[in-house]
C-alpha cells in the first residue's frame, strides 16, 4: 500500500508540473463563466449601500448569536431569473450534453445578505424534462414548499413553464444549488450561493466560491441507466475540475486561475459539487485556516489540506506571503480508492497569480505532503467546534439505520433499515400531509415522527462504499463515528443478498483504512491515526451491542465534545463506520435524509422524514404553491410520458 501511494503521488506531481507547460493557458473572458478567471470580481462584506457599522447584522456574530433562533431583517429582497436549457458544451475540451443555468458552467452565483429574501423565477426550457431546483444548506423555516424536492415539495416546473421559489435564508456562509430531479445535477446543473453575514475571524479579501467536482461526458440518464444496470463502469468519472475548468488528456483547455494580493488575508469558499468524489483541496507552500463548514462557523483550526464530500462546504482563510511575482498551485485532488475515475480524472489544477506575476507562465511549485492523500473521511471530530456552543438534549426518538446494497431483479438498489424509495411526482408528499393524509405508500418510505422534540439516528455502514450523508431543513450534530461490523448490526443473522463487509475488508474495498487488519502506521494520515487511536488505542471491555427493533447498534454511546458537538448539513459515512446524528425537530416540513452521491440516490438510498405535521395542516401556502407546478406538470404528463427510471431524486 505505501508504495503504491508513493508512486501515485510521484506520478500526480509530475503531471501537474506538465499542466501548465506550453499546452495550457488560463481561462478568460470567453470562458463559461467569470467563477475561476481574472475577470472574476471580488466579494463585499455585504450587499447593502449603508455598510456601518457591520451591515444588517450590526453587533451579532457567530459567537453571540443562536442563527437558528435569532436573525436580522432587511425588509429587502433580491431578484434572478433562471434559464434552464440543454446544450452542447465543452468546458475540458470535450463536447458534451450539459444542462445549463444562464447559458453558464457553474450556474451564476446567488448571492443575498443574512436577513434578505431571495426571490428566483425559473424558466425550464428543456423540451422533454421536468425540473426543479434544491437550495442547498437553506433550512426553510416557515417556507418548506420550497425545498425543490419533486414528489415532496413539489411536482416538477414542466417543460416550457415558470416557477418562482422564494425564501429567506435562515443562515449565513457558502452553500450551493443544484437540480434535485434526478441526477440532472450530474451533467452541469447548479452553482453557488453565497448568504454574506458576520465573521469571527478578520480578512481583507473575499476571492468568493471556489466549486470542484468531478465531471462526466456522458449525460447522466445514461450513466443512472447504466449504474441501475450493474454496469458499474459507467460511474468512472471522465475529470476533475475547479470551477468548471481543466484539461482532458492534455488537450489544451484552459484552466481556472485566482489573484492573490500580497500581504492580505484572503477568504476562499470551497465546495464540492461533485457527484461522487471526495475531494482533496491544497494549495502548494501554504496553510489553510478553516472558519466554517457547511454553514457553521466554528473555532478555526490550520490545514494543509482541505477534504470535502460531495455537498460538503469550507470557508477557508489564506495568508499571502509570497511576493508580489510569486505564483503557486491550488489542486483538487479525489483519491481513486474515494473517488472512482477513468486514468487521468483525479487532479485538477489552478493557478493562483500575486498581482505582478507573469501570467503566461504556469507556477513550477510543488505539492503538500498530505496533497495526495487518500483517506476518505473528514477531519476528526474533535477539531470541528461550531463557534456558537449548543449542547443536544436526550432524543426522543432513536433509529438504527444500517445501509446495504440489494440486488432488485436486474438493479441494484440501496436499501437503509430495509427499506427503498421512489417519490411520484404527481402526488407530493408535502401536499399529501397538508391535507392530513399521514398513510404513504411503502416505496416512498416516509416516516412519521411526530411531535418529538429530537431524533437521533445511528447510521451503519458494513458495506463498501463510503456515503456523504445529508438532511434537507436541518444542520445536525454528529456526535460520534467509528467501527462497525455486520456481527453487531445483523444479530439474528445478514439479510439474504446484502453486500456487507467486515470493517477490514470494507476498509480494504474503499477507502476507510482506519481498522484494516492491514493497516501500517506508516501509510496514516494524522486524521487517520486520531481515529484509529480513539477506536481502537484505548480499547474498552467488550459490551453487549444495544439492539433496536432488528438491528444491534455499534455506538459505544459516548459523544465527541458532549458540551458541543460538530454541526453541518453533510457527514462522510466511511465504509465499515458508523456515524451518530441528532437534530430538534424544530421546523415543520417533510425532509429528505440521504446519501449525496447521485447514483446512491438514485438507486434508492432516502429516508423521508415527516415532522410535526399538525403544524402545517391546511396551511394554504402550501396549497398555492403545490398548484402551480402540479397543474403545470399535470398538463404536460397528460400529452407526455415520462420515463422515471430511478428514485426521482
């Protein structure tokens, strides 16, 4: 293994060097979008014209204000108009069917102050696809009808109509959209947001989002097809690349590029838009001081390197101390064993110019240590602290949720606690519990829990692959992670046909090395050894697993920082892991839990929470909101069909 690593980091080092050397240029005014050129406009603290003394939020800030509870109001909203259209595009070089915002890759940045509202009229002018749009990391309080999940808060924006969502944002920081209908998301479908609000940590320069994901030639109804087909190939993604920019087998393409002023403190937004990959973020001879994940600020810590799932946000701090003519790497890196890929698709590259740098050369740096490395998981828990201390309260709920891949016929699908979904995108679950109608078929997989002031989930993972998990309407705590076996999960015995591993040879499979029988201390991330040190350098006597309904749990029961746990909207799901979430059922809606990698949800992997339904029953402005899109969609279905071949999701 350690060899292996050396030689691919060798290898990688190499090819970046080669990147940018006479082949290679950086992106310009004719590129897709400005995101990752020189054209690309600095950030404000705030959009408003009066900016004393600290914008809207005035003396509130992340370590004297509860966010969820307590926020500003402008009186203000902002406008944008959405053009969704399907095109031919070439963002590496390659022609490909993308799905396009604005004509733009990544989608035009949204951009707001904390106590604003958003308004954005969507046109779908795709000719046989509906469509609908998720705003990543917006809680919905008071507005749960506009998630942009089809078949729960909506019916799909048909083909050839208009929809306008409209929200305020709960929170501040960098979060992102993205299509929520199918996997449209996969071939180009979102782009970044931006809610600008209070800091704890000084800077001079807001350089804004910086989006990497993985990329696909082919269009994604294809590759869904193909992954529920068990052509696993499909999945293998063709790129790497930093706002929708690199180049493929040398090709030529232009690559992105950011400036660097010396002397000043600069705020990077970091998120990962990817369909699958875990990606690596570094930038060669410098530390990164992280502020936020997702949206929640917390206590900074330095890195080398930033590791993001797919959904995942950093709000990283970076200090120029070059001089005015230096120049240097920024690499997005996704490990083969997180990140599946083609040859040739793990890094990216960009170049970061000091304000007098010669821009016709790439930089000759070379890359961190940890640059390279291939642990899937995030950072400890112990070094995530949210700025703003809340403790969890006793749940009143508590589910184990193991996650298994089932053969279904000639699909593999992906089941948690036994059970698969699909929405109907005719018959909206939001309406449905509106209307007081709480029974929904077994597919859909909704659950109701009620009036319960908490729900703690204990998530399972005994199988091979590692899932990002997300809540829609909710930041939770993560309070803990660690090994787990199908011995506990399964007591009476594994599910006929389950796809599920021993910790070792999950680990072995797919990137969660911490508990492989053969793990060397040498091939160890610091993550790594933190992880590996808490779950099995301090062994406990052996204890009876606590059994819930059918299932053993694997949680020992202790919390990672019980006074304050971690909080964000995404946590990585190693494979041979568990993790513990909780959150207060505070906001009353129909959320969607699930895996963010796309073709783990298409396949199936959601888990539909219905909460504090009595709250909503009858409200009208779900009613007026539900009719548009369904009277739309209804119309169009009645003259079309359409071919739902996954989840819906």
């Amino acid at each position: 293994m350690t060899s292996v690593r050396k030689w691919t980091t060798a290898a990688l080092s190499a090819r970046s060097l080669n990147n940018g050397l006479g082949n290679h240029g950086f992106a310009g005014q004719d590129s897709m979008s400005d995101l990752g050129t020189p054209h690309s406009r600095y950030l404000n603290r705030c959009l408003a014209h009066d900016t004393s003394p600290n914008c809207s939020w005035g003396d509130m800030n992340p370590s004297n204000t509860n966010a969820y509870t307590t926020r500003p109001d402008t009186g203000v909203t902002r406008t944008y108009d959405f053009t969704i259209t399907k095109e031919i595009a070439a963002p590496d070089g390659v022609d490909a069917e993308l799905i396009l915002v604005n004509s733009q890759f990544p989608g035009p940045l949204v951009e707001c102050d904390w106590g604003d509202w958003i308004e954005i009229t969507v046109h779908n002018k795709l000719t046989d696809e509906g469509t609908a749009i998720h705003w990543h990391g917006m809680l919905q309080q008071a507005t749960p009808w506009m998630d942009g999940v089809p078949g729960i808060a909506q019916c799909p924006i048909a083909p050839g109509y208009s929809y306008t969502y409209r929200f305020k944002p709960d929170l501040y920081g960098t979060c992102w959209y993205h299509s929520h209908y199918e996997a449209q998301a996969v071939s180009g479908f979102a782009g970044p947001m931006v809610i600008h609000g209070p800091t704890h940590v000084d800077y001079d320069i807001d350089l804004g989002p910086i989006a990497v994901s993985d990329y696909f030639h082919k269009y994604y109804d294809v590759i869904v097809e193909g992954f529920l087909e068990n052509k696993v190939e499909v999945t293998l993604s063709d790129n790497n690349l930093i706002n929708g920019k690199n180049s493929y087998n040398d090709n030529g393409a232009p690559l992105a590029s950011f400036n660097f002023t010396s002397g000043k403190t600069h705020r990077l937004r970091l998120i990962n838009t990817s369909a699958f990959a875990v990606q690596k973020i570094s930038i060669d001879g410098y530390k990164m001081t992280i502020i936020a994940n997702d949206l929640v600020p917390i206590i900074p810590y330095d890195t080398d390197v930033v590791t993001l799932a797919a959904g995942q946000r950093s709000d990283v701090l970076v200090e120029a101390t070059g001089e005015p003519t230096d120049s240097t790497w920024l690499r997005a890196y996704k490990p083969p064993n997180c990140s599946p890929g083609k040859e040739g698709s793990y890094l990216a590259t960009a170049a970061i110019f000091y304000e007098n740098a010669d821009r016709t050369q790439p930089p000759t740096t070379q890359p961190e240590s940890n640059a390279y490395d291939h642990y899937c998981g995030n950072d400890p828990l112990s070094q995530t602290v949210p700025a703003y201390p809340l403790a969890p309260d006793e749940p009143g709920v508590t589910e184990i949720l193991p996650v298994e891949l089932r053969p279904n016929g000639s699909s593999n699908l992906w089941f948690m606690a036994n059970r698969t979904f699909r929405v109907d995108y005719n018959d909206p679950q939001l309406m449905n519990a509106r209307d007081g109608n709480f029974e929904f078929p077994h597919i859909q997989n909704v659950h109701n829990y009620g009036s319960n002031s908490s729900l703690r989930f204990i998530i399972q993972n005994t199988g091979f692959q590692p899932h990002p998990v997300h809540l829609h309407g909710h930041n939770f705590w993560v309070l803990q992670e660690g090994l787990c076996d199908n011995k506990t999960v399964f007591p009476h015995g594994q599910p006929e046909f389950s796809h599920v591993f021993s910790p070792g040879e999950a680990s072995d499979h797919f990137g969660g090395r911490p508990g492989s029988s053969n793990l060397h201390r040498s091939d160890a991330s610091s993550a790594e050894e933190n992880l590996e040190t808490r779950r099995m350098g301090n062994p406990k006597p052996e204890l009876k697993p606590e059994i819930i309904g059918d299932y053993g749990s694997c949680w020992d029961g202790t919390i990672a920082n019980p006074t304050n746990p971690q909080r964000r909207d995404v946590q990585m799901l190693l494979p041979g892991h568990y993790i513990v979430l909780q959150w207060e059922q505070d906001n009353p809606g129909l959320w969607p839990l699930h895996c963010h990698i796309a073709w783990h949800l298409s396949g199936g992997m959601g888990w539909m929470i219905l909460e504090r339904p009595d709250d909503f029953y009858n409200n009208m402005d779900i009613s007026d909101a539900m009719s548009q899109t369904c009277d739309d969609w209804h119309v169009w279905t009645s003259n079309n069909v359409v071919d739902q071949i996954d989840g819906g999701l």
